[in-house]
C-alpha cells in the first residue's frame, strides 16, 4: 500500500511539471469575461497565474457599482454572522471567487482545476520578468464605450488598504 501511494506521488509529480504554465497581466481586463476565459484554462489542465489583479475593471457606472457591491457586503446571516457569507476586501481573493464561480467546484475536477490558480496583488519580484500574456480582445479600455471601475478602487470603498507593492524576499 506504501509503495503504491509513493508511486502514485511520483506519478502526480510528473504530471504538474507536464502542466503548461501561464502568466496573465490583468490590467484592464473585464473581470467577467477574464474569469471566465481562465476557469476554461483550469479545465484544461493549465497552471494559471494573475498578476495586477486590482487593475481589472468591472464595467457600469461606477457609483452603480459601488452601490451593487454595497448590498452584497451587507449580506449576512441573522442567526450567526461568523458564519458568513463572507465577501473578499482583497483584490486577488475578490478575483479568485469570480473564477471558482465560474467551475464546477464542488466536483474533484473543478476543485483541481482550482488548485492550480495563482492571483497576486501586483506583480511578484519572481514574476517581473517572467512574459505575460494579455488578451487583447477582453481589454476594457479599447472595447468599453462607457464608464468602468478597476477592482482596487472598488475594494477600496469597502476597506482594502490598497497596499500592492513587493518586496524581495531575502533568506
């Protein structure tokens, strides 16, 4: 039984470093369609990491927006609050339930596929040079005729700090 399990380990190993890699630059991009275009990546075996995740726009008015969100972060349940539900303040948790809506989570596969996303708040010192893809056909400022509000200034209105810079970690 021991050996089986070390040979299923190894074998998982083998298969996450087949796993193709990709870096996405989310700066204005239009956060529906940006998690929805990245929850069909997950689904396909691919290792997904988000960076800038606060310079991803939602599309509207923005005191709509505000106003909207509002009514969802008043949400709570009467009996205990603890309990949630618990809506993110922070830009790349604020993201990262957009897309775990956008998969079948309750599933193995969609668990899975959850594992392999990454969303950061900025970019990290390890990812600066690493080449990020942008997907021109989701960006918001050229396809966007009317008003938007990045997901930082959003969160912003709801207690993010709005803190985004990395430091270099020295060991």
């Amino acid at each position: 039984l021991i050996q089986r399990e070390v040979m299923l380990k190894s074998w998982f190993e083998e298969v996450e470093k087949m796993t193709e890699t990709i870096v996405v630059d989310a700066t204005n991009m239009i956060v529906g369609r940006l998690a929805s275009r990245i929850a069909k990546m997950l689904l396909e075996g691919k290792r997904v990491i988000i960076v800038n995740a606060e310079q991803a726009i939602i599309s509207g008015n923005p005191e709509m927006v505000i106003e909207r969100y509002r009514d969802l972060y008043e949400k709570r349940t009467r009996r205990n609050p603890r309990k949630g539900p618990f809506h993110y303040k922070r830009p790349d948790l604020f993201l990262k339930r957009r897309i775990r809506g956008m998969l079948p989570f309750k599933t193995a596969r969609g668990k899975n596929a959850f594992r392999r996303l990454r969303v950061y708040v900025g970019t990290p010192y390890e990812l600066q040079k690493v080449e990020k893809i942008k997907f021109d056909e989701l960006d918001g400022t050229k396809r966007l005729k009317y008003k938007w509000i990045t997901v930082g200034d959003l969160l912003k209105h709801f207690g993010w700090s709005g803190k985004t810079e990395w430091k270099k970690i020295i060991h």
